[in-house]
C-alpha cells in the first residue's frame, strides 16, 4: 500500500505515556529540518511534584491556562474533567489563533491534544472537523486519546488519510535519546 495519500499523523496512548514528549521531538527535528509549522501542545503544570493542571503552549511561545485542580480556582468552572476545572476561554485565547493561521500545505500543523478537555470548545471543535476533512490537504501532527471518545476524534482515528502510532513509555523513553 503507498503511504503517499496520509495526510495525518497520530499519536496516540495512555495518559502519561509520553505523546507530548515525543511530539515536541518530532517538532524539533521538523524545525530542525527547516519544514514549518504551527500549532500548539499542553504540558502538565506541577508544583512539588503534585499535578495542578495543564496548560496550552502555542509554537510561538504563547502560554495559557486550559484547567486546573478545582481547589485551586476561585469559582467553580462550567465544564470538568475528574479533579480539574477546564478554563475554555484561556484555551481559546492561545489555540484558536494558532489554527486560522494554518496556510497552506507547506506547514506542518501541530495539535497536542485534542481531547475531551479541548473539546468543550465548540469553535475548536468546528476548527478540528475543518481540519481534518475529506476535503483538507492540511498534513498534521496530533495527538488524540487512546480510548474511544468523541465521534469527531473517532473520524479522526478512522480517517484514510490518518497514520496512527500507540505510544508506548519505551517510544517516549528512546525519543529523548534521538
């Protein structure tokens, strides 16, 4: 089978497993390379070793907040996750720029995550379902969860054009030594 119409690179694996790590590995060598790219990732936030929350960090270096332990927050949230208060319109402040800038496709688009937390956005939720449409030509590097969710992240999963990779502590593990 030729490879040559795969458009869309997953990743995907447990929570933990090390998808960031290794996407914003990936996204070194691209730079590196002198491919370009736009987009975003999220990083875990930890003070003293106990997970606070996370956060969205655009390519360009812009920071901010998508959720964060519920006792940390001064009022509750109108969407959660477990423990965590997802902060919608932080997240949208930093991820929806980073998607209506997407050119052409000559850019790499990097999306570490797209998952339930993101999903309480509808804007990007309608950004993701452009993006990964029969009619895109975008060739994108995300990162989806392991375990069936929303239908749009199935279509994602399902797509002719996605190649998908379960990431494994190993994968993650040798990355860091590439």
């Amino acid at each position: 089978m030729a490879h040559s119409n795969i458009k869309f690179f997953i990743l995907t694996g447990d929570p933990g497993v090390g998808k960031t790590t290794l996407t914003k590995k990936i996204l070194s060598i691209l730079s590196d390379k002198g491919i370009k790219v736009a987009g975003f990732y999220t990083e875990e936030v930890r003070n003293n070793r106990v997970r606070e929350g996370f956060d969205i960090i655009s390519l360009e270096g812009k920071r901010g907040r998508l959720a964060r332990d519920q006792s940390l927050l001064n009022e509750p949230t109108k969407f959660k996750v477990g423990k965590y208060g997802v902060l919608v319109e932080e997240f949208e402040q930093i991820a929806l720029p980073c998607l209506a800038k997407v050119p052409d496709n000559q850019t790499c688009l990097i999306l570490d995550e797209i998952g339930k937390m993101e999903f309480f956005s509808t804007s990007f939720k309608l950004k993701i379902k452009e993006i990964f449409s029969p009619t895109s030509n975008n060739v994108v590097l995300a990162t989806i969860p392991i375990r069936k969710s929303d239908a749009i992240i199935e279509s994602i999963r399902n797509n002719s054009k996605s190649k998908i990779w379960v990431v494994s502590l190993l994968h993650a593990n040798i990355a860091l030594y590439l």
